[in-house]
C-alpha cells in the first residue's frame, strides 16, 4: 500500500514545501493521498488529484479533534506538524503552541491506526538562540540550557517521545534555523513581506533603508534554512527505518554576513543600503539587546505611503499587505547582539 500523508500547517512555508515537495517527487503508488489541514482557508499554488483538505483549528480539544478528523485520516501513514500560531508575548505564544501540539498529536493516535511515523518541526529556539548565544553549528546531542523563559519546543517534543513509547509508529524532530521560503498567505514571521515592504516605502521615500539592527548582528555571520530543503529532509528521514526516533538540524550552512547581503536585498528592490551603515547608539556587548532603530515605531505612519504606491500600480487589493508586515517580529530578530 502506499503511504498516506498528513501535513498540518498547510498555508505555512515548511507545511507548504512539504506538500509542493510530495506533488513534486512522489507517485501515486508511493503516496496515494496527501491531506492539508489548516485553520484558515486553505489557498496553494500546488494542483494534484491526491491533495484532501480538512479545516482543523488545534486549540480545539483532542476529543473534538478526533470526531473531525477520523473520517480523512484515519488511513494516514505519516503526519508532519509545522503548525505555528505567533503571539508577541512569550508567555502566549509557549502556551497557545505547546497546546496546538499536544491536541492534534492526542487527537492523531486516536484516530489513526495505520500510522507509522510522526514528525514534529521545531527550531534554533530549541538550543535557546532567542536567548543568547549558541555553538554554530548546533548538535542534536547538545543537552538542554536552562532558559528564562519557558520554551515550547521542550514539552512537544517530550509529548511526543511520551506518546511513542511502546508504540510501532517512530517520530522525528527537525529543527531548521531561520526559515526561508514562500508561502501563498501572510504568517507571522513572515521576514519577505516584511522586508519588501520597508525596501519599496524607503524607495518611494528617498529614504535611506538602513538595517534597523545593531552593530554586532550587521557585522557578524548568520544561517538560514531553506524550505525545499527542510521538506527534503523532512521526508527522507520520516521514510527510512535509520533515522527513526531521533532529532535532526536543519540548515543551509552557507554563512553570511548581513553587513553585505542586507545591501543587496535593498538594490533588488531599488531601495539604497550601504556596507559601511553607520550606528546612532554605541556598539553593544555581546548577549545584550539593541536596536538602533525600531521596525515597529518606523512602521506606525507609513500605511498612507504604502497607500499612494498601491494607488499609482494599479493594485489596490495590494493594500491590504501592509497588515502583513511582521514588524514587532523583525525588531524581536535584529535586536540580538549575537547570531545564529
């Protein structure tokens, strides 16, 4: 028989690149049926007669869960998790997810008995890089750092080793560092629209369009993990008996330095960025926080300038991606004085 697939956060980057991934390298005699659960309407680019949506909402109890899902997916052999809600409050976003997690993952072994693995996406957030510095590049075997604030990688990875012990079904972790991808709908760390946005209002403003960070993130290296590689080996690993039970990292390994790529992305977008920006504040110790200037703050008036460009284009239903910009994120991002 072939294998079933079930992909959760299907309007997501990694949850769409898992499905793109499957339609795009898979028969339907190796996986006969892929199905897509999100919260909100579902909307890919992706076509294939294999593909079952179901609308799911995981802050939904497990019981609830299962009587909406036990029809669908009570034949899926592999289920990939990459849901994600984003709350800019730490204490929210580890509750709401560590939540999501726990109910469909309740909800999966009820009703799936043909399962055979499950594979649960978490990230660089599990070795404490929003927190402070990390060996680079990180190692699975690493043990756990004490942190400050609860993490919610911890407890749904622990939930799911729990729930696979004395189990035939094996799971798997990936953990990728900062995602890049696309995705067909806005998601909270969605850095692209985020980006896109500041270069083209900086354009239009004959503006500068500085990297709002501080001088030891612009000056030193970064890693990134791109989502078609992500689902490669998201899917590797889920179908080969060696990799079961175990954690995987996930990035790219080509390290780069903001001072030069942030230029870059600037002139692609007609904006000017320059290597040699020049800092307001002083330059930071290393663990400390600093922006020299905020996303957030710089975003509050320029909806009308957006406006005006939507206006001269010809796009006025562009409008409405401004609402995107993930902008209290990014300064989260670029406020480190340590990287990845």
């Amino acid at each position: 028989m072939g294998r079933v697939a079930l992909i959760t956060g299907g309007n997501g980057i990694t949850g769409g690149a898992i499905l793109e991934y499957l339609v795009r390298t898979s028969a339907t005699d190796q996986w006969t049926n892929i199905i897509v659960t999100s919260r909100s309407p579902f909307k890919t680019t992706v076509q294939d007669p294999r593909i079952k949506f179901i609308a799911l909402d995981f802050s939904e109890s497990s019981i609830e869960l299962a009587k909406k899902m036990q029809d669908e997916c009570a034949k899926a052999t592999h289920a990939y998790f990459s849901s994600y809600v984003h709350k800019d409050d730490f204490a929210e976003l580890n509750t709401a997810n560590r939540a999501l997690f726990e109910h469909f993952l309740g909800a999966l072994v009820k009703v799936a008995p043909l399962l055979q693995n499950c594979t649960l996406q978490t990230g660089g957030k599990h070795y404490n890089v929003h927190l402070g510095p990390v060996p680079s590049p990180a190692r699975e075997e690493e043990p756990r750092r004490a942190a400050s604030i609860d993490n919610f990688y911890f407890p749904q990875e622990d939930a799911l080793i729990a729930a696979q012990k004395g189990q035939k079904w094996t799971w798997n972790v990936i953990r990728p560092e900062a995602i890049i991808g696309w995705t067909s709908k806005p998601n909270g760390m969605n850095s692209a629209i985020t980006f896109a946005l500041y270069f083209l209002i900086c354009k239009e403003l004959g503006t500068e369009a500085s990297m709002p960070t501080n001088q030891l993130y612009w000056e030193g290296y970064d890693d990134v993990s791109y989502a078609q590689l992500i689902a490669d080996l998201t899917i590797f690993v889920s179908t080969h008996t060696h990799c079961a039970n175990e954690a995987f990292n996930a990035a790219n390994g080509d390290y780069f330095s903001w001072r030069y790529m942030w230029p870059r992305l600037a002139a692609y977008f007609g904006a000017s960025a320059t290597p040699d920006q020049i800092f307001s504040k002083p330059r930071p110790i290393e663990g400390e926080v600093q922006l020299d200037k905020s996303l957030a703050e710089w975003a509050k008036d320029k909806r009308a300038v957006w406006d005006s460009i939507c206006d001269r284009s010809g796009t006025l239903a562009a409008k409405s991606t401004f609402d995107s910009g993930t902008w209290a994120y990014q300064d989260w991002v670029f406020q480190r004085t340590w990287y990845n």
